[in-house]
C-alpha cells in the first residue's frame, strides 16, 4: 500500500510506478506501431473498409461482453498476475501473424481470431491495471500519475505510427507484429518484476459473483457524476473509433504515402503529449465542468477540419489539436473517478465504467465502415461531426457535470 503522502516522493522516483508506468509505454509503442497497420493490412487484402471497420470493432467487443465479469473477478484475484498473463497471450496471439505471414498462410479468419484475443486479453490487463494504480501510489498523487501515464500514451503515440508504416513499407509487412509482440514481452517482463502488494481486498470472495457484478454496477449509478461521465465518455469513443479509418481514406483520396499517414497519426501523439503535461495544471486551476465542458467543445470544433484538410501535414495538425485536449479530459476524469472509488470495489466500478464508456466503439468502428463504403468521406464527416457537437451540448448542459468543483 502506499505511504503516508508527507513521506511519498514524486511518482517518477518511485520504483513500483515506474515498472508499471514503463510496462504500459512498451506495451503502448507496440500497439500504436500495428494499430495503424491492421486497416492497412486489411484494405491491401480486401479493398473493403467495411471488413477494416468489422476487425476493428471485433477488438472491442470484448469489453461489452466481458467487461461487468471480469471486473468482479479482478476484485477477487491478484492484479499483477492478470496483467502478466495477460501480457504474455498478446505476445503469443499478435505473433502467430508474422509467423503465418512467414509462411505465406495468413488468412481473414486468423485476423479476426486474432482480433478478438487481443481484445479479450486487454480486458483483463486494462481493468487489473486501473484497479492497481491506488495500490502503487496514493489518492493525493493519482493526477500526478494518470499524467504521466498520458505523456507516455501520448510518447508512444507520436513513436509507434511512424515506426509501424515505415517498418511495413520498407522492411516488409510483418515486422510491425513482431514489434508488437516483443513490447509485450518486455512489459510482462517489468509487471513481473512489481513487488507491491496486489492480492484482493480482504472482503473479496465472500459473495456469489452475479451479486458482486450488481454491487459495482449500483455503485456507479447511484454516483450520478461518475454514471454521467460513463455515458458521455461512451459517445466520444463512438466518434473516436471512426477516426483512425476515416483518416487513412481521407490520406488516400489526397494522395497521400503509406508513409506519411504515420507521420499524421505521430502529430497526433505529439499533441497528445504536449496536452498530458498541462493535464495536472488545468485540473488544478480550473474546475471539474470547466475542463470536461472545454475539451469536448474544442474537439467538436476541430472536427469539421478534416473535411478542409488538404494534406498529411494539415490532417496531421487537426488531429493533434484534437489529441490535445483528450489527456487533459483523461486526467480530470480518471483521477477523479478513482479516488472516489472504494478499493474493493476498484474493479466492479472500473468495469462497469468502461462497459458503458466503449459500448459504442465497435458501432462506431463499424458505421464508419458502412458510410465510408455506401456514402463517401463527406457523410462520414458530417455524420461524426454532428455527434461530437452534440456531445458538447450534452456536458454543458448537464448540471452535476457543470456545478463540480475541482478534482480531489
């Protein structure tokens, strides 16, 4: 458990959270490089962004099957085994496909296979790891700490399109899944070496599990605020599932190189990054309603953009003024969230939280697919565009949301 906070030093000196922080960088860099080369990959295969939108969608729907489950089992069990058998399977899975590749049998089917293990597994990791961030730190150092967890999101934004495209147009489309899959073995290596303490809370167990799964889900609807940010948080994700797929068609239409559609996803890192860094400042100078009411204004802003952006440089730059303002709204949201949140009840809350917050992700994924293909880039945009202006409306609009003073 962590000290008292007069005798904490800062998160970046403390050995626990850097393993953990350092686990997730590594664990990230390998996604961002082959995040942006599944619809590649895909598109080369199939010409269909509707089957890019279906694989994208088939790594998400984990959450909306798993997600109420897998919480009430991560309140049961040790959060550091999770995530390091969570590690390992996505080192096994992701690297099945260059090995397939190799041998010139790779085939749809073990994508989706593929997809939906990868997807599964990062249930498990990604609530474990939530659950076990109050374990490594204390509740007065979780904005300090979900910041720096955005600056290495946001690192491993900038660093893994522009390494994933060159890798694949270069050196042969295969590397970027074996870039993959050695992150997470070097993350599962650093979550080995954890030595906190993250077996469940002593009360863990001691009811049958559908009641479990009802105590988190109550906990959170009864917290209007928390319920509240769920669903907006929902409808953001069912806008930002479309916009990797949108862009790569938008790059192409323009003319622009594999390549470069790294470069564009690489600015968005580095707004991502620059954005982390004034997450802790904005939480503390401005309200809770301020922050989330400004960030999803600026990004409903930004959006219509793509449809005047002319070249991977300006796509690039729309999006990174979009990537700007989401860690900031990550790190008000999450760090309120969770130190409000029981430990015992860290992964049914958490859980519940995410399920309703990526409930729309697959759909999203998948809308974008089907307009793109029947109605062309521009019904995408307006399409999209319209919910993110509706998103904002909705949070201004919502008095828990707008009256709530600034995080703890």
């Amino acid at each position: 458990m962590p000290e008292q906070a007069a005798a904490r030093p800062p998160v970046w000196r403390q050995r626990n959270y850097l393993l953990l922080w350092s686990a997730q960088l590594v664990s990230n860099l390998g996604a961002y490089a082959t995040g942006i080369i599944y619809p590649l990959l895909v598109l080369a295969m199939t010409q269909s962004p509707t089957i890019v939108g279906l694989v994208s969608a088939l790594r998400i729907v984990p959450y909306l099957l798993l997600s109420l489950p897998v919480g009430a089992l991560i309140d049961r069990w040790n959060r550091r085994r999770v995530m390091l058998v969570c590690d390992v399977g996505r080192a096994i899975a992701v690297g099945s496909l260059p090995a397939a590749m190799a041998v010139d049998a790779l085939v749809m089917p073990h994508i989706y296979i593929v997809a939906v293990i990868e997807g599964t597994l990062m249930v498990f990791f990604n609530i474990a790891e939530t659950a076990a961030l109050p374990r490594v730190v204390a509740n007065e150092q979780l904005p300090q700490a979900v910041a720096q967890n955005q600056v290495g999101f946001a690192a491993a934004a900038i660093a893994g399109p522009a390494l994933g495209t060159w890798l694949y147009g270069s050196l042969g489309r295969s590397l970027p899944f074996v870039v993959n899959a050695t992150c997470f073995a070097l993350s599962a290596f650093n979550i080995f070496r954890l030595r906190a303490s993250f077996a469940p809370a002593s009360d863990a167990g001691r009811h049958d599990l559908r009641s479990e799964i009802a105590e988190g889900l109550r906990w959170l609807w009864r917290d209007r605020l928390v319920r509240d940010m769920a669903l907006l948080t929902g409808v953001g994700h069912f806008v930002n599932a479309a916009v990797p797929l949108l862009l790569i068609v938008l790059a192409q239409q323009r003319g622009v190189a594999e390549a470069q559609i790294g470069v564009i996803f690489s600015l968005a890192g580095l707004g991502g990054m620059f954005g982390a860094l004034l997450g802790p400042w904005c939480q503390r100078r401005f309200g809770f309603g301020t922050v989330i009411i400004g960030t999803l204004a600026v990004q409903a802003l930004l959006f219509p953009l793509f449809g005047l952006a002319a070249s991977a440089l300006t796509l690039g730059l729309v999006l990174g003024g979009i990537q700007f303002v989401a860690p900031i709204y990550n790190v008000v949201q999450f760090s309120h969230r969770i130190a409000k949140i029981p430990d015992g009840l860290q992964g049914r809350v958490n859980s519940s939280f995410r399920l309703i917050a990526f409930a729309l992700h697959p759909v999203g994924a998948a809308v974008c697919g089907l307009v793109l293909e029947h109605g062309g880039t521009t019904a995408a945009l307006w399409l999209f565009g319209s919910v993110s202006v509706l998103l904002a409306l909705a949070a201004a609009l919502d008095r828990p949301i707008r009256d709530e003073g600034r995080a703890p």
